[in-house]
C-alpha cells in the first residue's frame, strides 16, 4: 500500500504545483533509506526487525524538520514495537483476514484476541476501487498520513508568509 500512498502523494504535490519544493528539501541520509526495508527481508527477524525499524526511526526523526517526518517517525517505532513484540512478525487479526480472503506473507502472523502484545497490530481493512486490498495497522495510517503531508505541505522556512516578513 506504500506505492499506492506514495503515488497519491506525488499526484497531490503536482496538482497543488508542490513539486519543487519537495524537490529542494535538504535530506538527511537518505542514502541510508533502503536498508531498513532490505533488514526486513532477510533471515534472523529477530533481531533484524528491530534494529530495520530503529534505523528507520532515526533516518525519519533526522529529517523531522520536513513535513510528515515526525509522524513517520511515531508510526515506525508503533509497528517495530508491534514486530518486536511478536517475534519479529507483524500480527494480522484473523477475522478481518478471512473477511478480505487474503494470505499472509513471511513478514505477518495471525492472532485472534488482542492483547497488549496486539493493539498495534493489522487490523484495519483498506480496499481501493481497482481490487487491491490491504490490512493495515495504526502505525501505518500515521506513516501513510506523514507521507502525504510531506507532499503537500510546505516547510516553514519556504513559506510566502515567512518571505514576506523577512523582507519588511
């Protein structure tokens, strides 16, 4: 759903004419972006999940300045929290898995009563129009949101405002 949220986010940034701004924004080490999603994939979950959403957390909270950074940040340490806590695995709600007829891929695992190990689990359904269907946690939704605010907004050093005042 990350593709799906972040083609959204580039559609909004060219209708609002957002674009260049995005495209001046003083990253830092984004270089390093990457290898939290490689981490993910390979074995020993463990302890790769953890330290795949850490680094993710600290790469997010590095650029905390640009807009949706922060609520990237937060929504990362909730789903590494919920992973870590579940043996590297994120935790799926079966009934809303059955409901979408969906299968689990190596990153997910089923639970069926929440706990405190689960409140940060998948359980909220998203179907789009076009037939992909996802179960996302609220982790997601504030790195989904986070991602669309970074589109969209502009920094606050860019604005006409602060321009404007500057001058006078």
């Amino acid at each position: 759903m990350i593709v799906e949220v972040f083609l959204i986010g580039l559609f909004l940034s060219l209708l609002l004419r957002n674009l260049w701004n995005v495209l001046k924004y003083e990253y830092k080490m984004l270089y390093l972006f990457p290898i939290p999603f490689l981490l993910q994939v390979l074995p020993w979950e463990r302890i790769l999940v953890p330290l795949s959403f850490f680094l993710l957390f600290f790469i997010c909270y590095a650029n905390r300045k640009l807009p949706g950074f922060k609520l990237m940040a937060i929504g990362a340490v909730m789903n590494g929290f919920a992973m870590s806590v579940n043996g590297g695995k994120m935790p799926v709600w079966q009934p809303v898995l059955e409901a979408l007829r969906m299968d689990l891929d190596f990153k997910h695992t089923v639970f069926q009563e929440f706990s405190w190990r689960t409140f940060l689990a998948d359980y909220i359904p998203v179907s789009f129009p076009w037939g992909r269907r996802f179960i996302i946690s609220i982790g997601d939704v504030l790195i989904f949101i986070g991602i669309i605010l970074f589109f969209v907004l502009k920094p606050r050093h860019q604005s006409q405002r602060f321009q404007v005042r500057r001058e006078s």
